[in-house]
C-alpha cells in the first residue's frame, strides 16, 4: 500500500518512524503497543522502518529515530521527534479523531 493512501483517511494514522538499531525506539514500539490496546480502532498505527523507506522519512523532515507523525486526510498534523508515552499519546489521538 502506498504511503499517500495510508495517511488519507478519515482516521488519525499515527506513524512511527524508526529504526532496528535504535534503542529508544524499541521502547517506542512497546508504548505504542498499550496506545493501541487503548484506542481500538479510533486510530491507526503504522510502522515506517527510515533505513527501508528513506525518501518517506525525508520527504517528512524525519532527522532523528523515533519521530512520531499524526496524519488524518492526507494533512500532518503534529510531528514530534523522541520517546512520547501511553497517556499523552491516547489523549492526542483522541482528539484528532473527534
């Protein structure tokens, strides 16, 4: 599925930009987890690996691994490098999904 169609949706898709080598994002990934568990299906939550997909995290200003992006209709809304946790990013997605 092409990257353009993933983030046009009525829904907050939330995409983690990371990388296998990266501690911090490990954790991420572990957060993001409970996030989901959380939100059900108020929002997606999609894995972008930058040394697989570089020109998407290029295109996207992603310097530093983890970068989290919120996109809903093909719009960025918020993008934010570093580790975030479960309950600031639950209260994010959930407002965008309003």
């Amino acid at each position: 599925q092409k990257f353009q169609e993933l983030i046009n949706s009525e829904r907050p898709v939330l995409i983690d930009f990371f990388a296998t080598w990266c501690g911090p994002c490990k954790v991420q990934s572990s957060v993001l987890n409970t996030v989901k568990e959380n939100i059900g299906d108020l929002a997606r939550i999609i894995k972008i690996d930058v040394d697989q997909y570089p020109a998407i995290a290029a295109e996207y200003g992603v310097c530093g691994v983890p970068t989290l992006a919120v996109f809903k209709n093909s719009r960025l809304l918020w993008k934010e490098s570093g580790v975030h946790d479960v309950n600031s990013l639950v209260g994010l997605l959930e407002q965008y999904s309003k």
